[in-house]
C-alpha cells in the first residue's frame, strides 16, 4: 500500500448496492468525513448477506458463517457489532445416499459410512492419482479434484453436490474454482488430524464461527444505521436503470422511482451491482466486444424456501450438504442452531432449504405454493423432519447469486475488467461487481480498500481473494461451496 499526500478525495461518492461491498465502503468513507449516497433495489440492506424477519423468525439467504483470516474486516466486524457478535459451535455435515458424513470429512467417519470395500476403492484411487496423476495440468474442476483426490472421492464426495450447484457438468466448471476454493485440502493432514489430534488452535478456528445474534443482516442494518447517522444517505428500493457516461467519465445514474444522481466532475462511483448489468446500463453502450463478453457471462440463480418448523429441533448441524442425487435440494440450513436469537421460541426452527438453478429451469418457474410443498415432501423422504410440524413458510428468489467460472471464461473476464479499470471514476467491488467468488469478507474488504484509494492509499481491489487463501483449507476444511 503506497499514500498518495497530494490526493485530492473526491466531492461525493454514489455507491451502487447495499451489500456487505457497497455498505463497507460507505462506513468506511462516513469515518473519514466524505459524503456518500448508497442506493439499493432491495428494501433492506445486506444484499445477499441480509437477513428476512418472518412471524418471527428470522432467514439469512442461505446460511452466512463469519470467517475470516483478514485483520482489518475481523475489527471491522468486531466494532461494529460488539458482545452482538456471538461465537457458534460448528456442526455441519454431508447427506449422501441415506448417510451423514463430517464435514470436514472425518477419515474414520467417512470410512464407517462408506463400508471397507468402497473406502478401499477410493484409497486406491487417491494413490492411484497421486503417483501417476500429480504432474498432469487440470483444465476443469473435475480434473482438478480427480488428480488431488482420486476419481472414487471425486464421484462420493464433491460431483453431485457441485453440479447441483453450478447446473453444468464439473468437466465444463473451470479448475480456478477448484484452486481458488479448496487449494489447500490435505488429505494426508485430514487422516493424521483424525489419528493423532490437532493443534488447539486450529481446532478453534474450524470448530467454531462467529455470528451476529439476529442473522448476518444485523451487521449491515448496523452499518446503515452508522452511515445515516453521520449525515450520509442510503436509499432502498431504488434500482440503478441506467448509467450515463462520456467517453470513460460516468456522469450520472439514473434510478428507479425518478431518482436521478449527477455525478460531478470531482466525484466518484463505486458499483457492487453485476460487472454484467453495469456494462449493460450505460448509455451510451460500450463497444460492441464488451457488450458481447459481458452476455457470455453466467451468474448462477438461488432459491431459499425458508420453513417455520415447531417441535423438537429436527437435527444439530448448522447447515447439511446434500449431496444425495435423490432429492433437488443442495443445502439445508437450520438457524436455530446459529443462535437462539433467529427463532421465537426454543421450540421453533427456522429450516432453509436451497435449490441451485438458472432462470429459465421449470424449478425457478414452479409456484411458491409448490416449491414449499417440494422441499417438505424430500425434507420427510430424508425422514429428517414430521410434515405436521411444519408450520408455515416463503420463499426467496434470488437472481445473480454466484458468478459461474466455467471453463473458457477468463478472456470474457479479462475483457469486462480491463474495460471497468478503464472508467476513470468508477471502481469496481464485490462479488458481483468484480465477478468473483468473493464471501463477505472479501466483499467488504473490496468496499474498504476502494473507499481508502479515494482517500489517497493505493490498492487493488480485484487482487483481494488472488492471493489469500483460508487459513482453515489447509485442514480441509473449504466450503464446498458458500
Ligand atoms: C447461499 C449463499 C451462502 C453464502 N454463505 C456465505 C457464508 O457462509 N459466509 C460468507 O462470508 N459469505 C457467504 N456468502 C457470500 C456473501 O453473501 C457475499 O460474499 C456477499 O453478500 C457479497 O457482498 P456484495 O456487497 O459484494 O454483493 P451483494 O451482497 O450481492 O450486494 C449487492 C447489492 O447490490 C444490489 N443491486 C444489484 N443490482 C442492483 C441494481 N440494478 N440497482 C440497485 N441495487 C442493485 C443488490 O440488491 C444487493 O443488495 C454466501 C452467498 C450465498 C448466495
């Protein structure tokens, strides 16, 4: 980080999105006396990380676990939510043909629940790719996992649940996922740990996380709270429709609701909304190249339906991974066991259950009334829940959740970031708007690192989440996917 002592900041910053990115940054800029103006089309701030309060209950989009290996977001997170900030026992698991296995796989576990002959079969096939495989180029996620891991772990534990996931076959996913997200799985370290134990320290990272009492919006409805507090404005419902542009100089957003923002020659835009939607507002458009890499883009779509579920807590885990081919959920969250504060009573659970799709599948088609009935039926087929406890329920849809790495397309990413590193007032953040497979602390970092270059340091916000990897991947210990 270099500073810059003849900077000049700028006279007003718009940030598009009230999300962990676009709220980082004007908490960030609020504390150093720049005026900022947050717009959101949501109605509540937090963006993917917020948090929906329903009869009582309260759903994140997804379950939201804080972890972070960053200094500067763990104070952030810290300061900001104080003895709210609550630590969380973590239990989570893999549903996989009837069976639950640890996850972070267990060596011994897993051998229980796969039986001797299968586990036989994946050791030989872990040796096997580990003597003749190791030195081979992985091109897609699924060659990348068959040569660390052996093709038998590859098909028992990561194919179904990836491609439920992603809605395309693992060989079309782009390795750089599989190296971004679980680069340090060490099986060898996974056997030893399960043998011999396991440093304190370690064990408290991975056995624990920290929580907000209220669900992970509580952090940025804090944070909304602090930037108004200090004069600045954050504006929901209000869904940016068009940026207006000379040549690289934004000039103006147009929102939804009438809402027009000049922006001046001294002032600056930061944007956490989709790279892809950005590029598709201004107006004038780009040149045709952007316009062509920006429609080769996917972002993966989301459904949470979200159930009020009374009677004894149906299971421990914070969230399960469903892998099983069986059923079309991906993932199964009960709140209830994040913190007590999510629920009414200790007799409700709140349960959240995801299906991963694409706009156009029938899923995302399919009425609410109907995806309820959907998740209770496979909920009761996995004898994980008594129907009649089920005491209500909605459903969120949720566009644009995951930026899609399938294999080919860096140069469309390549070409979109040149061209956003070209605007020479805007700077692009977050996972959505840097298109990257960011989690909240990477986001945030983005908004908090792009605010202090407009005060006069210098970084570089798409290299955040490059370089850094999890402290806990090392343990085996990377999310599947978050
Ligand atoms: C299912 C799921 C589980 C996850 N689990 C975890 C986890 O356990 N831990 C973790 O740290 N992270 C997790 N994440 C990731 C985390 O949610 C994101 O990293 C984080 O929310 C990204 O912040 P952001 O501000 O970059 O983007 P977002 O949260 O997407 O915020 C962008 C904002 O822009 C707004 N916006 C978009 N388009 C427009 C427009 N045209 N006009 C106005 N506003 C607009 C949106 O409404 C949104 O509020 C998970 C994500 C998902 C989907």
């Amino acid at each position: 980080m270099t500073t810059d002592r003849t900077h000049h900041r700028p006279s007003h910053v718009l940030i598009l999105g009230a999300g962990p990115a676009g709220l980082g940054a004007a908490y960030e800029l609020s504390r150093h006396d720049v005026p900022c103006t947050v717009v959101d089309k949501n109605d509540i701030p937090g963006g993917l990380s917020r948090t929906l309060t329903y009869q009582g209950f309260r759903f994140d989009v997804g379950p939201h676990r804080f972890y972070t290996k960053n200094e500067t977001v763990n104070r952030f997170w810290h300061e900001v939510l104080g003895p709210d900030f609550i630590r969380v026992p973590r239990l989570t698991r893999i549903y996989y043909r009837d069976r639950f296995f640890h996850y972070p796989l267990k060596p011994l576990n897993a051998l229980a629940g796969l039986g001797v002959g299968r586990s036989a079969a994946a050791f030989a096939s872990y040796l096997h790719a580990r003597l003749f495989q190791r030195r081979l180029e992985a091109k897609s996620y699924e060659e990348w996992i068959t040569i660390h891991f052996g093709r038998r772990l590859y098909e028992a534990f990561f194919k179904t649940y990836t491609e439920k996931v992603w809605g395309i076959p693992c060989s079309q996913i782009g390795a750089e996922w599989a190296a971004q997200r679980i680069r340090g799985l060490n099986l060898w370290q996974a056997v030893k740990d399960a043998l011999f134990g396991n440093s304190g320290r370690i064990r408290t990272l991975t056995n624990h996380f920290h929580y907000p009492r209220h669900g992970a919006g509580m952090l940025y409805e804090k944070l909304t709270d602090s930037i108004r507090k200090a004069g600045n404005e954050v504006h929901f419902n209000t869904r940016v429709e068009a940026i207006t542009r000379e040549g690289n100089v934004v000039t103006g957003v147009r929102c939804s609701g009438g809402r027009n923002f000049a922006v001046g020659p001294a002032a600056h835009v930061l944007s956490s909304i989709p790279l892809t939607e950005f590029v598709a507002d201004l107006t004038p458009p780009p040149p045709a190249g952007i316009l062509d890499a920006a429609g080769r883009m996917r972002y993966r779509d989301h459904i949470t339906v979200n159930l009020l579920y009374h009677g004894e807590n149906p299971f421990p885990d914070n969230w399960i991974y469903v892998h099983s081919p069986d059923v079309r959920m991906a993932r199964l969250t009960n709140y209830a066991n994040f913190s007590p504060g999510m629920a009414p009573s200790p007799e409700d659970h709140g349960l959240g259950v995801e299906y991963f799709c694409f706009r156009e599948d029938a899923i995302w088609q399919m009425n609410n009334d109907d995806l309820i009935r959907l998740a209770v039926e496979e909920l009761s087929r996995m004898r994980l829940i008594k129907p009649k406890n089920v005491r209500g329920g909605f459903v969120i849809r949720e566009n644009d959740s995951y930026p899609v790495y399938y294999t080919g397309f860096r140069p469309c990413y390549d070409t979109l970031k040149q061209y956003a590193q070209s605007l020479a007032n805007v700077q692009m953040i977050g996972r959505g708007g840097m298109f990257k497979y960011n989690n909240q602390d990477h986001a945030t970092l983005s908004g908090i690192l792009a605010a202090r270059n407009l005060l006069g340091e210098s970084h570089d916000p798409w290299e955040i989440n490059a370089e850094d990897e999890y402290l806990e991947e090392h343990r085996g210990d990377s999310s599947p996917t978050k």
